[in-house]
C-alpha cells in the first residue's frame, strides 16, 4: 500500500506542473487552455500536467540516453530541444484525449517548456523534499 507522504508529494508535482502550464498560457499566445469555466480550466490543467508528467518520465529518459552526444556537443542546449518536442506531443495526446489543451507550432512550445521549467523550479523551491 502506498503511504501517504508519497501520495501527497505526486499531487503536489503535479499542482505545480499544473500552475507552470497555466503561466506559459497565460504569457504565450501559441498555448491554449479553451475550456469553459474556471473549474474546467483547472481540471484540464490538471489533466494535461499528469499526462506532461507520464510523457516526461517515460521519454525523456529513453532520449536522454540516444541524444547523449546531442546533449554534449550543444552544452545541454539540445534539451530546450527535447523538451519542446515533449511539449507538442502532449499537445497531440491531449488532443487525442479531447482534453482543451494545444499548442500551436514549435517556437510557442520552445518558449512554453523554458517558462514551464523557470516556473515549476520556482515552485519546487517552496516545497519541501521530505
């Protein structure tokens, strides 16, 4: 049985990854949350920071490990890279889910996965690690 400090630091991510998502659509014109309601707005939000999450840990490692050489002649740049293409795919899933969530092209997910980072890691400051 999973404990409840487990539980609860999940829920917490992903409010985080949440509030991170709603900024970048805030400030991008290319990322679209077009649900209804507030409460909708909100539950979308939530939605897609799950499936941001589930995308993340279980590609990003995978692209870690083929783009090693990517990584390492750009300095890391090549991650802003990776992660706006992540991005655009929960962009698609999201829209294959019906969830009212789309990013437009490639420069708003590249701008949006930098203001996602910046945000959550502020946000991650606040939260403790126990």
């Amino acid at each position: 049985m999973i404990g409840y400090r487990p539980v609860m630091r999940i829920l917490v991510r992903v409010v985080i990854s949440a509030v991170a998502l709603w900024v970048a659509a805030a400030l991008l014109d290319g990322i679209e949350v077009t649900a209804g309601s507030t409460a909708e707005r909100a539950l979308t939000l939530l939605a897609v920071a799950v499936l941001f999450g589930v995308v993340n840990a279980v590609l990003k490692p995978v692209i870690k490990v083929l783009g090693c050489a990517f990584y390492v002649l750009t300095l890391g740049l090549f991650a802003l890279v990776v992660n706006a293409a992540l991005l655009l795919l929960t962009s698609r899933l999201a829209g294959r889910l019906d969830l009212p969530f789309h990013v437009e092209w490639f420069w708003p997910a590249f701008w949006g996965a930098i203001i996602i980072g910046v945000v959550s890691w502020l946000l991650n400051l606040f939260v403790a690690d126990d």
